[in-house]
C-alpha cells in the first residue's frame, strides 16, 4: 500500500510530519480537531515507503519536537530534509532489495483487528 507525507504549519507556527492514504482529509481533520488554521502545507508525491519516511524525519527532528508529531523546527527545513535524500528512507535487505513486507503484513493485521471491533460494537 502506497501513502503520502505532509508537512503542514499551523498559525502558531509549529510544524507536523505525518503520513495518510488520504492527506487532504487528514489534514482538514487536524484543523477541524485542533481548532487552528494551517499556513503552510507540503504533500509528498505518492510513495510505497511512506510510513519510513516519516519516521526518519521524526527521527532527524527529535531534539525540536514540541509534542506529538508536532516539531518547533522552520516549516521549509522540514521539507528541505524531506526533498535531501528521500531514497535514504527505503529499507533495503542484505540482497539490496526494498522490503516492505513486514509494513504490509502489518497494515492488514490492523485492519483485521480494526474490523473485528467495529464488528463486535455493533452486536
């Protein structure tokens, strides 16, 4: 399954770095749930790698982070690391080969779980 990267900056000027299937939905969520207007905005092309490359960059601005996926970091820093090495972000094994099985593996079993308790609410 393929997804997006966003990079969003809200009024107050603290940054987000997530990732969705759905970015523009995601993001009217954030602002329809935080109750603040979102300034800047950055959405990645479509990638398989989606959920690694988030993590790097929450890795690459641990030191900054304010709360959450929030970062206190400038918003265009944030999608310069983004744009600098992007192929650094895929996994590869010992053969070289990108893997993304265990990320598939796992995104099913969520919505299995995810399924089966939507199930059980409804009884």
């Amino acid at each position: 399954m393929s997804g997006y990267v966003y990079i969003i900056e809200n009024e107050f000027g603290r940054v987000k770095i997530g990732s969705s299937i759905y970015p523009d939905d995601r993001i009217r969520m954030i602002e329809t749930q935080s109750g603040s207007v979102t300034t800047k905005r950055f959405i990645s092309d479509q990638r398989e790698y989606y959920k690694e490359t988030e993590k790097a960059l929450h890795e690459k601005f641990a030191s900054s982070r304010a709360v959450g996926e929030w970062f206190d970091v400038p918003f265009s820093t944030a999608v310069e690391a983004f744009h600098q090495e992007p192929q650094q972000y895929q996994r590869t094994n010992s053969k070289g080969s990108r893997s993304g099985m265990v990320t598939g593996i796992r995104l099913k079993l969520d919505k299995l779980l995810f399924d089966k308790r939507m199930s059980a609410n409804q009884l």
